[in-house]
C-alpha cells in the first residue's frame, strides 16, 4: 500500500489537494519514496496521482 503525504500541500494552500474546476488538467509536483527530484505530471489530481502511485514503492508527497 502506498501512502499519500498531503501535509506540505495542505500547510501552503491551506485546503487539501484536488483539481480546480476552472480546468482540465494541471501541473502537480511529488516527491516519490525518498527521492530529491520532484515530479511533475499534468493531468488532474486524481490521474497524477495515480500516475505518481505507481512510480512509488512507499510514499508519495504532494508538495505545494
């Protein structure tokens, strides 16, 4: 099971993440497993993070 780090998200935008209704798609970045390069991925919320997931071993952190 993968686990989902909102808490970097959440302290910047203060709300949890989800795509705005105003688009289709945006850029979110993740910080996979231990990894110091983010990722970026454009899709909405719910593709990138899935796209992320299944980069991921342990954790995926959303980051603002």
């Amino acid at each position: 099971m993968i686990r989902v780090d909102t808490l970097k998200y959440e302290a910047s935008h203060g709300r949890k993440p989800r795509q705005s209704r105003e688009y289709q798609a945006s850029p979110w970045a993740f910080q996979i497993d231990l990894s110091t390069t983010p990722v970026f991925i454009t899709a909405s919320y719910t593709v990138a993070l899935k796209a992320a997931k299944a980069l991921a071993q342990d954790r995926v952190t959303v980051l603002p």
